[in-house]
C-alpha cells in the first residue's frame, strides 16, 4: 500500500530532480503531508486505500528515505 501511493509522487519528485538537479540546494528537500483542518482524524480514501495518520507517516517516511537515496546513496560492503 505504501508504494502505491508513493510511487506517483516519487515520479515527479523524479522529474523535478531531472530539470533542476544540477542546481546546488543547502538541505535536502522534505516532504510532510499536512491534512485539511475539518478533516481531523479521521481516514481518508486513496483510490481503493483508506489512509489512517499511521499510513500516512510510513508513507512520508518511505518518499524521504527515497529522497535521500536519490540525492546520497549509501555504499554496502
């Protein structure tokens, strides 16, 4: 479920990088997932998934690992 809903917004993290990726940036870019105040906590529908705030920090934290894969990859010897 994490990737499904990652995966669209990794491709245009993707052509992002691919249009400005040679510009130098101080930090590398974040995302956070910030919902509408009237929708509280209460899940919501992503196509055929409903979205709880737990899947929601697994999803945030699965496109920043993946950010920082894309920007600093790491080396297993």
């Amino acid at each position: 479920m994490i990737k499904k809903i990652a995966e669209p917004i990794i491709k245009q993290l993707e052509k992002f990088e691919k249009e400005f990726g040679d510009r130098p940036m101080a930090q590398l870019p974040q995302v956070k997932f910030v919902k509408e105040a009237d929708m509280g906590d209460s899940p919501f529908m992503v196509g055929d998934i409903e979205v709880t705030d737990e899947l929601l920090e697994k999803v945030e934290a699965y496109i920043q690992d993946e950010i920082e894969m894309m920007h600093k990859p790491t080396i297993l010897h």
